[in-house]
C-alpha cells in the first residue's frame, strides 16, 4: 500500500534518447544510400545514435541525482 509519505526519488520527468536511436538508423540509411553503402551506414547511424542516447541517460541520471 502507498502511504503520502512514499514519493518517488525526484518530481523531475526522465528524458528518453529511443529519437537518437531511430534518428541515427533513418540518417545512416539515407547517407549508407547515397555513398552505396547501406548497411555501414545504417550500423554507423545506429551506433551514433547510441552513443547519444547513452550520453542523454549519463546526463539525465546525473540530473536526478541532484535533486535529491
């Protein structure tokens, strides 16, 4: 049973990086096309966009962390 005084560690809303991903999978498919070079380029987009989706997470996790 939740009782008022359980409230969750912060208020803030978390942020989602899933845009980073899909974003770096469509870019790298339309640039992998247009270099002849679907594949490298879709598995480049897809790792640019997970690198910016675990930046985003790094900084929303520290983010949360502050407002304790």
């Amino acid at each position: 049973m939740i009782t008022p005084d359980d409230k969750p560690a912060s208020t803030r809303p978390r942020l989602g990086g899933g845009i980073f991903l899909f974003g770096g999978l469509l870019a790298g498919s339309v640039a992998g096309v247009a270099l002849n070079e679907p594949s490298i380029g879709m598995i480049a987009g897809f790792g640019v966009g997970g690198a910016l989706a675990i930046l985003l997470w790094l900084f929303d996790r520290s983010r949360g962390q502050e407002g304790r």
